[in-house]
C-alpha cells in the first residue's frame, strides 16, 4: 500500500515536472519560427509563467489546504487577491524596465530621427495587463478545483480502508464467535474416540488440524479461492458428524468442478454453524441440507434446516448474529448480493446469492 503510494506521488512530479518543461519550450520554438515573436516578448512570456507557477503551487500546497479548507475562507480569499495582484504589477514592471522607457523620452535618440523605426513590443498590444490578471485567476481556479479532486480521492480511499477495517474486524469477530463453540465440542468428540481407541480419532485429529490450519494462516492473507473453502467446510462437516446420531440426516452438494474463483473467507460457515446448531434434535428426525452452485460469475448457496417448536429459532441466538452478518456482506458485496431468510413451522432457510463480477 505505501509503495503503491509513494509511486503515485512520483508520476504526479513527473506529469508536474513534464508540463513546466513544455510551457518553458512552447515560446522559445515559437520564437524560433515567428519573427513577430521577439527575444523581449519571450521574456515576458517567462515572467507570466513563473508568475503563474507561484500563484499555481502557493494556492495548491499552502493556501487551499491551510486556509480554504482550515474554515478560514475569507483571509483565504483576500490573500488570494494581494497575491495576484502583487505578481501582476511586479511582471508589469520587470516587463517595462527603465531603459525601455527611455526610448520614448523626447531627447533619446530616436526622437533625433523620426525616420527610424521603434520596435513595436508586442506586450503592450497583445497582453495587457487584464490577461495576466484573468489567467491568473484561472489558474487560482485550476488549483483550487484540483486540490477539491485531491481532496475526494483521499476521502475515497480512508472510506475504503475503512469498510476494510470493519470487514476485518467483522471476520476476527466471526472467529473468535465460531472457535469456542466448535472446537469445545469437537475437542470433546476427539477425546471420546481416543479414550475408546477408535479408529476415526487419528482422522478427526487430522480433519481439525487442517481446519485449525486454515482459519489461522489463510484467512488472514485476505481472499481466499472457492476451493479452499469448500475444502474447509467439508473438513468441518466431517468433524460435526462424530457426534451426530442416525436420526440427523446431511445432505451437502458443492459442486464437483469450479473455477479458480476468489471470495472473502469463511462467507458461508455462519449459516452452516446456526444450522447444525438449532437444526439437530436428539430425539426427533433432524434434516439440513445444504448445496452451493457456481454459475458464471455468481455463487448460489442454500442452506435449510429443521426446527422444533420448543426452539425459538434465530441466527442471533447463534453467538455470530444476523446483523453482523448482513453488514459483512453489505460491506464485501455493497449491491451485489441478496440474502433471503425465512421461516416456518418445521424450517429454517437461508438463500444468498452473490454476484462476483
């Protein structure tokens, strides 16, 4: 992020460096092909422009940003005007030096013959004064406008790092909500199949350190591919069902090839966890079942559980919560996505659809 800064803020100087360097050239090369463009006008010209270079940057580096927007607009303002004004008079007078004055004094020498011609200086026809001034204003315009562009980027950019932050701290959240239920229970399931010499406990003990593995290493990178996720969610699957009974029945469908797609991390492990939460009776016929289709550029996850009247179901009785949820999606997928919940007498279901494009 910092270097992608700092090689911004260089090609900025160099467009910089690279317009001042054109506008010192254009008037030489004109002088060199305009013989009515002579050496005292390319002067002036040059005075104009390093005027116009300090009104440019004291507006741009210290006025706008110290006063315009520091709420101290009026000083700003009047300042703006002095400057200006004082540059104006100051090119006008170092564009008319004394010694140019004194070919019109009626004892110079060109009053002695009248036959000879007067150079006729091209500042004092084509660029009177009030140009200076207008340009000048122009530019102060320009300045101003550009550090109003400047300024909205930079919003921009703290609005994004921060819906970054909170995306982040929604995922550590989720985290930290997820661990303590599941990994208490399954750490119990392991025990028990270790105590009675199973031989599901090595691979329990090996589905867990994959799953520990991933929410430790790879959400943190940020995005993860769809794989890996559905790896992760089959992976807590099969740790859920060593403590489920016949009467739970799971149906998973994930799709058998995908593409190499590029999604938050643990997107869909929220519902699959409220599911088998309040989905699961010991004594009743329990049913979830879950499926998650790719289509193009967009992902189809449902997933529908069982309830029981006893139950007063919610996805905030979770530990996650449906709020948390639905800002985490609004901030990964802002316009992009449609979460539908709903519930019946027996039923649970969550629809999500995200588009990825």
């Amino acid at each position: 992020m910092k270097f992608s800064s700092i090689i911004s803020k260089r090609i900025v100087l160099f467009l910089h460096v690279i317009i001042w360097i054109l506008l010192l050239i254009i008037p030489a090369f004109i002088l060199q092909y305009n013989s009515n463009f002579d050496q005292h006008m390319l002067i002036i010209t040059y005075l104009q422009i390093i005027s116009y270079a300090i009104i440019f940057y004291l507006h741009y580096l210290i006025l706008i940003p110290k006063l315009f927007f520091g709420n101290k607009k009026i000083l700003y303002f009047a300042i703006s005007v002095v400057l200006i004004f004082a540059l104006g008079f100051a090119t006008e007078m170092l564009s008319h030096p004394p010694e140019m004055e004194n070919m019109n004094h009626p004892f110079s020498e060109e009053a002695h013959h009248p036959h000879h011609e007067r150079p006729d200086f091209p500042s004092q026809k084509n660029l009177p004064v009030y140009n200076f001034f207008l340009t000048s204003f122009l530019v102060t315009g320009f300045s101003l406008g550009l550090r109003f562009s400047d300024k909205l980027l930079h919003n921009e950019k703290l609005r994004k790092e921060t819906e970054n932050e909170k995306i982040n701290s929604e995922l550590v959240f989720l985290k930290s909500q997820m661990n303590p239920h599941f990994f208490f229970n399954t750490l119990n399931n392991i025990y028990a199949l270790v105590s009675t010499k199973s031989d599901d406990a090595p691979f329990a003990i090996l589905k867990l350190s994959k799953l520990m593995r991933y929410m430790l290493y790879e959400t943190q990178k940020g995005n993860t591919l769809l794989g890996q996720e559905i790896e992760f969610m089959k992976n807590y699957f099969d740790l859920v069902k060593l403590r489920l009974s016949n009467k739970v029945i799971v149906n998973i469908h994930f799709p058998d090839s995908y593409a190499y797609m590029s999604i938050p991390p643990l997107l869909f492990i929220p519902f699959i966890e409220n599911a088998f939460k309040h989905g699961v009776s010991y004594k009743e016929a329990s049913t979830i079942n879950i499926s998650l289709k790719v289509e193009q550029n967009s992902i189809h996850f449902i997933c529908v559980n069982s309830i029981f009247q006893k139950e007063n179901v919610s996805l905030d009785d979770s530990g996650i919560g449906l709020e948390n949820i639905k800002k985490r999606l609004a901030l990964l997928f802002p316009g992009k996505h449609s979460l539908n919940i709903s519930k019946t007498d027996n039923l649970f279901s969550v629809n999500l659809n995200i588009e990825m494009v």
